[in-house]
C-alpha cells in the first residue's frame, strides 16, 4: 500500500544485491495474484456466457480472438498513458497497467479452456438440468464449473508461466522517451540481462524457481488432487493424485469451524439473494407463480436497460477508437504496409515451425504424464518451472551457441517463440488424458486395445477438445512471444530479424504508434483469419463429435 500510494516515479532504481530480491519477489508475487483474480473471474463470466447463449457467441468468440492476438506490448500505450493520467500523483497508475499487462498474458487460454468445457458437456447432464429445473447460478456450480474444473485448474498453471514468461517485459518498458521501471523479479532479471550481470541473473532464476516451487507444493498440487473428484468417470481411480498440504487442510480443525460457522451462514444468505433474482420456473398460475413471474418480469426489465446502457456506452467507445486509430494509420506510408506484410509472412512461418515441433513432442509426453498420476506427481512440478522461466533470460546463451550457425537470429526466434507457446499444448494434453474416464482405459485394455489403435480409438478423440484448446492458444501465443523472441537487447546490443514482432517491439519503444497500430492490426488479422479457416471449424468438430455422451 506505501509503494502504491507513493508519489509517481516512473523509474526506480533497482538493487542488484541478493538481499533486495526477498522484497522483489514479493511484488511480483502480489502482481500476478491480483492479475490472476481478475482473469478468473472475466474467465468464468465471458466463458459462461458465451458457451450458454449463442447469439452473444457469435460476438463473444470472434472477439477472443482479436483481443488474444493483440500482443503484450501493443496494450502498453493505452494502459500505461490512460492510467497513469487516471493517478497521475502516485504509482497507483503504473501498478495498475502492470497488472494489466500480466492479466492479458493470463486470461485468454483460460478463457478459452472454460468455454470450451461447457460447449462440450455431457448431453445427458445438460438435460437432468433442465428437467430439475435448475437456476442459473445452480447449473453453473454444479455442473459447469465442476466439469470444467480439471482443465481450468492446468490452464490456470500455465497462465501463472504465462505471466512469468512475460514478467520481465510487464515491469520494465520504453514508450518513446519515456522509460518505466517497477520494482520486481521481472524488472531485476531485465536489468541483469542488460548489464551482463551473469551472476545476478542466476540468482534471480533460482529465486524465480524457489516461488514456483512454493506455489506447487502449497496451492497448484492441492488443487489438482481436489480437482480429480471432478473428473466425468463412474469408476474411482486406482491411484489417484495426492497431496500433503490438501489432507492437512481437509484436517485442519480451525478450516472446519470456519466452514460450519462463517462459510455456511454466508453461503446461504447468499444463495437466497440468488434465489430472489433466478426464481424458478412454474408450472401454473398459482399466486407464488404470479409473484416469481412479477420479480422474474422485473429483473429482465433491469437486465435489458443494463445492457441496454453497457451496448451504447460501448458503441460510442468503439466509435472515438475507430476515429482516433483511422487517424493513425493515415500516417503509414505505402511501403511500410508492404514491410509489415513481409514481415507477417515471415513471422507466421516461424510460428508454424514452432507449433509443429511443440505438438511433436507434447502429445505423447503430456498423455503419458496425465495418463500416471505417479508421474504427473513427479513431473508437475518441473514442467511448471521450465514453462515458466523467462525465456528471455536465456537469450545470452542461446546467443553465444546459436550466432555460430547460419540464420542464427531466426533460428533463436524460432526457439524463443517455441519455449513461450508449447507449454499451451503440453498442459492441456496433460488436463485431456487426465479426464479420460478409467472405465474407458479399462474398457479398452480388457479388449487388447493397444498401440496406434489405442490412440486413434481411445486417446486422442478423447483429447481432441483439449489439444485444440491448446493449439488455438500456442498459436495466438506465439504470434504474442514473436515480440520478444524476435527483438532482444541484451548487455547494451539489440538482436534483431525480421519479423512483425520485431516491427511492433521497435515502433513501441522508438513511441510510432501508428507503425504500432498497423503492427498490432495486421497481427490481429492474422490470427482470426486462421481461428476462422481452421481453429473454429475443429472446434465444431470436437463439439459434434468427441464429447462424453
């Protein structure tokens, strides 16, 4: 609260001693909390509400896809110059733009996850709710957010590596002249990476490392394990996933007198105010009907003027955009168009080379991590902690090893681009082949099932929602690490290829924001026509043909 209320100080100075990354640590750490408290819940309410209602879906997935291919730093003029004008006497501002810096590294994926969740359930569980009539809210918490939970719960890992991956570029960044820079690990590790300072930039991967470590032992172990009681299956599993820290918290007496004194008291004091907004459905005309019909009436009434209001708002927001960003791209000559075309070509290249060898090695290795939960025990961790290792930080030897070689430059953007997006894939084959049911893996091990035919019967139809969940998020987030895979400085020199990323690196921090723009719009193009051509058209399929029945 001291460093938010603070007088503004667009730079800070940084300490590169081992002490000052204690103090450091604990920044970020509450950065990324509050980023991913605001994912979740943008996460439940967008995926909800355009999984359930399909005119809003038509709307709701296409500008998904545009805000997911918008890239980290294309959002850094707009958040950084309208909050810091919002608090211009405090740090309050750049904290906020921070946050929402890392929140749009995080959200997306999940987004994307829970959607799909509830596009894919069970036909027969949809229908049990609508014959007991269930409320709204009382689908969502007992079938929506349940049958979602096991992917939510791996995307939500690979959100936290998101944020990681893009830490460094979320704390310390150049807008013109204009230099920012907030204390954190993100902004300890950048500054390391420029002096060279080899030393110190161990020192904060290890302190990087030791918070993953944490985090996975106290919060995303525990979380996995209780997810598993989620899973769609009418056989329990053989062994499945434990922690420690989960059985002490179902233990813990002090957590049970909470529960019975305070949890359940607040639980149903807020279930009645649901149950006034959502009354039930009646039969007939009773005068109870006539009242439920009365609140229901009103409530719609004041849903419509709400939304009513929120559309104007919103159409007159989006029009002063169009007028302002039209303003913008007249300033673009004719032959940076043609630059920035070539260099969408090129990057797109390099974006395919990177989902390809990403999906070569991650489907086998996540279905048998998510197969064995004594290896998905052993390995949670680790995979955690490389996906969430700035790969930016690795640039100095990636640099020393790969400039011997012939298109060297291009050759680390590829690998760049590739450590940043193959988690995406990687963690939500580790989520499908987890929510496998057992009596289908025992189904088909009591008939031989095995080999190619095991996969192409059982597993991947089974993992088919889940791998494109993944694709359509490693793709849009590769054309995202194109930013900082393809323009890296480091020890006071700047690696550049040629690529749109490095285009839209070098417009953010030279402050041309209209080469920024046409960057970002080409960039967005980009990744909705491939969402339109070839993602959304697997997502139908998966919807129609691989889903539980």
């Amino acid at each position: 609260a001291a460093r938010w209320s603070a007088p503004l100080t667009p730079v800070v100075t940084l300490s590169l001693s081992p002490l000052a990354l204690p103090l450091y640590a604990g920044y970020s750490l509450l950065r990324m909390l509050l980023a991913y408290g605001l994912a979740l819940l943008f996460t439940l309410l967008y995926g909800h509400v355009a999984a359930t209602h399909r005119q809003a879906e038509r709307v709701l997935i296409p500008l998904l896809d545009v805000l997911q291919s918008i890239p980290i730093l294309s959002f850094l003029p707009a958040a950084v110059l309208a909050l810091v004008a919002a608090f211009p006497h405090s740090n309050l501002g750049l904290e906020l733009a921070s946050i929402l810096l890392i929140f749009t590294s995080q959200v997306w994926n999940m987004t994307f996850s829970f959607y799909h969740s509830v596009l894919t359930l069970p036909r027969d569980l949809v229908e049990v709710c609508r014959l007991l009539r269930l409320r709204p809210w009382q689908r969502f918490l007992t079938l929506e957010l349940p049958a979602s939970l096991i992917g939510l719960v791996w995307n939500s890992l690979m959100s936290w590596a998101g944020g990681w991956f893009f830490l460094m570029a979320a704390e310390q960044f150049t807008l013109g002249a204009q230099s920012f820079r907030l204390p954190g690990l993100g902004s300890y590790l950048q500054l390391a990476a420029d002096r060279g300072e080899l030393g110190a930039l161990a020192l904060g991967l290890l302190t990087l490392i030791g918070l993953i470590v944490a985090l996975d032992v106290c919060v995303w172990r525990p979380l996995v394990a209780w997810a598993e009681r989620f899973k769609l299956e009418e056989q329990a599993e053989v062994a499945p996933p434990r922690s420690i820290v989960l059985e002490l918290l179902r233990a813990s007496p002090v957590l049970r007198w909470l529960r019975r004194r305070v949890g359940r008291p607040l639980w149903e004091a807020f279930t009645m105010v649901l149950n006034q907004l959502q009354p039930l459905p009646t039969l007939q005309e009773t005068p109870a009907a006539t009242t439920a019909g009365w609140k229901r009436r009103m409530w719609v009434g004041v849903r419509r003027g709400v939304t009513g209001l929120a559309l104007i708002s919103l159409g007159l927001l989006v029009g002063w955009v169009l007028w302002q960003g039209g303003q913008l791209l007249l300033q673009v000559p004719a032959a940076t168009w043609g630059r920035l075309l070539l260099a969408t070509g090129a990057t797109w290249l390099r974006t395919l080379v990177a989902l390809a060898i990403g999906v070569l090695w991650t489907v086998p290795v996540g279905v048998a991590i998510g197969l064995s939960p004594r290896w998905s025990r052993r390995l949670q961790a680790l995979v955690q902690i490389v996906a969430s290792i700035p790969a930016t930080a690795l640039f100095p030897a990636l640099v020393a090893v790969l400039l011997t070689l012939p298109g060297s430059l291009s050759l680390a953007a590829i690998l760049l681009m590739l450590l940043g997006t193959q988690w995406y894939v990687l963690f939500n084959v580790i989520a499908g082949a987890m929510a496998i049911p057992r009596d289908l893996l025992e189904a088909a091990a009591l008939f031989e099932v095995k080999g190619w035919r095991r996969w192409r019967t059982l597993i991947l139809p089974a993992i088919f929602p889940f791998l494109v969940t993944g694709l359509i998020t490693a793709s849009g987030g590769a054309w995202n690490a194109s930013i900082v895979s393809e323009l890296v400085q480091f020890h006071g020199e700047t690696f550049q290829t040629f690529g749109l990323g490095a285009e839209i690196a070098a417009a953010a921090a030279a402050g041309n924001y209209p080469v920024l723009l046409a960057g970002t719009l080409l960039m967005a193009a980009a990744v909705v026509l491939l969402n339109r051509l070839i993602w959304k058209r697997l997502y139908r399929l998966a919807e129609q043909r691989y889903r539980l029945a």
